[in-house]
C-alpha cells in the first residue's frame, strides 16, 4: 500500500470551516446582554468574517447603544 500524494488527501477537518459552510446564506442569530459588549472588538470581527461568507447575522442584546458599534 502507498501512501496518497499530498495532492489527493482530503484536507485537514476545521471546525470554523465546517460552521463557515454549514452556515453560508443562511441566517445566524447571536445574542448579548449590553454589559457583555463593553468592548465588543472581537465579536465586530466575528460578525465581520461571517458577512464576507455570505452568513446574514442578526444581533440581538438589551440595550440598542451596545450593537450601534458592531454594525456602523
């Protein structure tokens, strides 16, 4: 038996790769208390990256003023 060539392996499995497919042009809904979102930098760049998979993201929290930052 030979081993497969780099080339016909299947590639190794991604958990965020398998949610970005999973995911693509559907809607996901993330949900936050305000208090959660004092800085929400890394949720901006988890809602960022799941846009350019064409993943629709809905956001929902307490306070209004706390998602103005997520979505501009």
């Amino acid at each position: 038996m030979t081993a497969a060539s780099p080339s016909t392996q299947a590639p190794p499995f991604s958990e965020k790769g398998f949610y970005l497919e999973e995911f693509h042009g559907k809607t996901l809904a993330i949900a936050a208390p305000a208090a959660e979102l004092r800085q929400p930098g890394k949720l901006a760049e988890v809602v960022d990256e799941l846009a350019r998979n064409e993943i629709n993201v809905l956001l929902i929290s307490t306070e209004r003023s706390a998602l103005e930052p997520l979505v501009g």
